[in-house]
C-alpha cells in the first residue's frame, strides 16, 4: 500500500502544530529586537519565521520557484507583529496555506522540481517534496529549537515538544 507524499505531510504538519504553537504562545511581547549576540536573530524576525515557515509549502507547491532575497521589495518577508494574538494568526494563516496547498497537490506535481533563489543565484533545484521535507520540515524544526533556546533565555517557560522539558512534563 503506498501512502500519497501529501498525506505524509499532511501528518507531519498536524503532529508540528501543537508543540510550534505552544512555543509561539510564550514568546514575550516587547522583546522583538532582543538577540542573545549581535549575529544572531532578531527575537521578533525568529518567532515571525517560524509562525511562517508552514507557508513556504505553498510557494513550493504553486510557484515554480522563489528568491528569497529579491532586488527591490521582498514581497516574501515574514510579517511583523507586536501581540502575541497577531503572531498566532501569522502562524494559522501559514498553516491554512500549508494544508490548502498539499490538499490540491499529486505526486506527479511534488515530484517535479523547485528551486530557490537568493539574490538570482540559485541555491537548490530538486523535487518539490525533497524542498518541502529539508527547506520546510526540517528547517521549521531547527528554527523551533533556536526559538526554544531564546525563550530560556528570556526567561520564558519552554513547552514539552518531542519529550518533556525542565519547564513542562507531559
């Protein structure tokens, strides 16, 4: 029996949802441009990041490619926010994309390829859902974790993810 590649994600994205909302919930508000050193992320960018990533999946699904770091306006630049309320509809909006994106989807489409883009320069062209496993997936999951580690930081609570954390048991 061979399960469509939508689907797949589909479930990854459902069981992501719970652990990358809680997350975002305790990102304190008034910290945007907090940053634990002067290379790192901006607190406000990383937390929009994250709520966004989700939607990158539709971009790979129904554009044939993106520069993330275009001349001129980045029309692609997560969203800013002040509540934490405006950034969790930053997050379910990327979410809705995420699952309208991989519902209209077959494997013939996320079998052929997508590339990504900065500045014109080509970074990746592969299959749609190699894109979406490493460039969503994969990467959504690093930047939770970097978001986990500003939250102790700031001394915020950090949510039980994939296991329970110092903060939170299951």
């Amino acid at each position: 029996m061979s399960v469509p590649l939508k689907d797949l994600f589909l479930d990854e994205l459902k069981r992501e949802e719970a652990g990358t909302r809680k997350a975002l919930e305790r990102v304190p508000e008034g910290q945007n441009d907090w940053a634990p050193h002067e290379r790192s992320m901006k607190l406000g960018y990383l937390a929009s990041l994250v709520a966004s990533m989700p939607g990158w999946i539709d971009a790979m699904i129904n554009r044939d490619e993106l520069d993330f770091a275009p001349a001129g306006e980045n029309k692609d630049k997560p969203k800013e926010w002040t509540k934490t309320p405006e950034l969790l509809a930053i997050f379910d909006e990327s979410m809705k994309k995420a699952r309208a994106a991989l519902e209209s989807t077959a494997d013939e489409h996320l079998m052929t390829n997508w590339r990504l883009k900065a500045g014109g320069r080509l970074i990746t062209d592969e299959p749609r859902y190699v894109n979406i496993q490493n460039g969503v997936i994969n990467h959504w999951a690093h930047h939770r974790g970097q978001l986990t580690v500003y939250l102790r930081l700031n001394e915020a609570a950090v949510p039980a993810i994939y296991g329970p954390s110092a903060d939170e048991r299951f």
